[in-house]
C-alpha cells in the first residue's frame, strides 16, 4: 500500500533532511523494505545511501538507479537467522529453543564483525558522514548499529517490525498490545493468550539483549562520545515507525505523535497474472473458498513432521482449497493442497 509511506515520506519531506542512509539488516525482506522507503523518499527529491550485503544485490537492484549503493564484506550473518529460524521450527518447543541460544551467539559474532567494520571503514565513514539522516531496522539484535550514526553525530528515526512501545517510552498494557508476529489478541483473547503474551515480551525485552555481545560497543568504538548504552541509542529514535498493521483486524493499537503503524508497505506493485500452475489450480477451484499459507521469506521448507500435521488438518476441510509455499517434500500431499516454492503477491 503506497498509502503506507505517505506519513513518513510527509515528515521527511518538511524536514531539513536531504541525504539520507538506509541501514537495514542483512536479510532480504528487510533490504526490500528500506528501498520501498528509498524510492518513496528519493521521489520526494532526496538523495539516498544504501548499506548492505553484495547478496542482496537481486533486491538492491528494484532501487531507483540514483540511489549510492555502499556494500558491507558478505559474511553468513542473514543466512545464520534464517538457520536460527528452522532450528526452532525442527525441534519441540522446548529443544528448538534452546538450541537457538548457541545460534544467537553466532550470529552475534558475524554481527560484530559486520558493526565493527562500519566503524572502522574509512571509505563507510566518509560516505556516511556527510548524511543528513538515517534510517535504521530496528530489529532487537541490530541494536548495537546506532553506534553509527551516534558516532558520526548523525539524527536517525527507526523502522521497525516488532512492535515495541515500552522500550521506546510509550504507555502500553502487554496484555492488550499483541507480540508480533507470534500472538494475536483481540476483544475474546483467554488469560491464557495474554499471560502467553507477556512473557514473550518479558523474555525479548530482558533475555535477548544479555545475547548481543556487542553491549559494550560505544565504550569501545566511540570513546570520543559520551557512553550511551544500546536501549538509550534505541530510545532516542526522532520517529518510529512500525511495519505492523492488524488489516484483518478492528481493534484500537498503542499508538503516539513519534510512533506510528505504517504496516503493508511491501504491497506497492500492482497485480500480475498467476504463474501458470496456480492459475490452472484457482480455475480448477471454481467457486470454492481457498486459503492461502505462507510464512514469510525466512522459511522456505517447514520440517517434514509439522508439514505432515499441517497437511493432515487441510485434509480435513476437503470442501476448502489451500495453496502453500514450501519447497519440494515427500511427505504426501492432499488433493486440495497445492504446493509452491514461492507465490507471489
């Protein structure tokens, strides 16, 4: 939804920003997302820097050819999350996710490497340094990047796609405001969903921050500035915005002047036909209702024994047609599911 940008693209537009650097984590989807922003932005007439991964360079491409592309060294620190991700989904609730710990530590070290070469790069510094403005992913464990910009005495505003009002000092009660993207509350939500909500929230706002090693990170690379610790750098964000919207939902969120929910800003393209396959499946469905299941970039192929449990619910509904994305599987599929390695939307 194009409508999505107008709030940040009108904020940007009347303020003194007109260089502006995009740093979003090293992942895909991710990328996407800050260079829907950059090409709303650089529509608006303002110059942008984008920092990422050569990997990316598929994504990095849909960028308005002006922009300035600034590539980090490849390292497998957006492969180790999407890794971390399928380790919880392979195990049982409790082995998936003390596997994970051991995961985040790596990645937390391809992370540092990442962080320290930005801080120490002279070729980034210079590029950087004569920005007016970042834009940052604020995803939980890409925290210590704020050193960045705070190094270079840089204003930035976040982009985030968890919501997260308590650590950036806006009023909100846990039990009504749902962790994305794992629970979802509404008016008829059990005590149970939302005691379940809560601990999610404690666990990611006090267990996740003891994994990032990077904590000590302005003492070290930015000695020249007063120390600021990663939740301060967070909460000093001039904007937050939001990739989170409940379209399917009618209920009041948390919002504030400075805080705002900008979700569906992926959905900028206009329709394109169906593949072939899908289309020849949707004309076979006729008049039949049908669901659509997918879970986001970062799994690509659910592990044989959850597709298995998924696949034997979908067969219980044969008067419904299911299309799923998922990678190639033997487990057996039902007449009324169709399989995709990627749909499109």
């Amino acid at each position: 939804m194009k409508s999505a940008l107008t709030l940040p693209a009108l904020w940007l537009s009347v303020s003194c920003a007109s260089r502006i650097l995009l740093l979003p984590v090293d992942h895909g989807s991710h990328v996407n997302n800050l260079v829907i922003f950059g090409n709303a932005l650089m529509s608006a007439g303002h110059d942008i820097t984008l920092l990422t991964s050569q990997r990316h360079a598929n994504v990095v491409s849909r960028m308005n050819a002006n922009a300035t592309l600034l590539y980090a060294k490849d390292n497998d620190f957006g492969l180790l999350i999407e890794s971390m991700i399928n380790t919880v989904l392979s195990g049982d609730s409790f082995s998936g996710f003390s596997d994970i710990i051991p995961a985040f530590r790596n990645m937390s070290k391809l992370l540092e490497e990442e962080i320290v070469f930005y801080l120490t790069d002279p070729e980034i510094q210079n590029a950087v340094g004569q920005c007016d403005l970042a834009i940052i992913d604020g995803m939980d464990f890409y925290r210590p990047i704020y050193a960045l910009p705070y190094k270079l005495g840089i204003p930035y505003i976040t982009v985030t796609p968890r919501v997260d009002p308590w650590n950036l000092g806006v009023p909100a009660m846990p039990s009504i405001e749902p962790f994305f993207p794992v629970v979802n509350l509404d008016d008829n939500s059990s005590i149970l969903d939302r005691t379940k909500n809560l601990l999610l929230y404690a666990v990611m706002n006090n267990v996740v921050p003891l994994l990032i090693e990077m904590s000590n990170v302005i003492a070290e690379y930015v000695p020249e500035k007063p120390y600021k610790s990663l939740a301060e750098l967070f909460l000093e964000s001039e904007m937050i915005f939001v990739l989170d919207h409940p379209v399917c939902l009618d209920y009041p969120r948390v919002e504030m002047p400075h805080y705002k929910m900008i979700g569906g800003i992926g959905a900028t393209k206009s329709p394109n036909s169906s593949p072939k396959d899908l289309k020849e499946f949707t004309d076979f469905i006729g008049n039949s209702p049908f669901v659509v299941l997918t879970f986001g970039s970062m799994i690509k192929q659910i592990p044989e024994s959850r597709l298995s449990n998924i696949l034997r619910a979908f067969s219980k509904f044969p008067n419904f047609k299911f299309i799923m994305r998922n990678l190639a599987s033997e487990t057996k599929v039902p007449t009324n599911v169709k399989m995709a390695a990627w749909i499109p939307q």
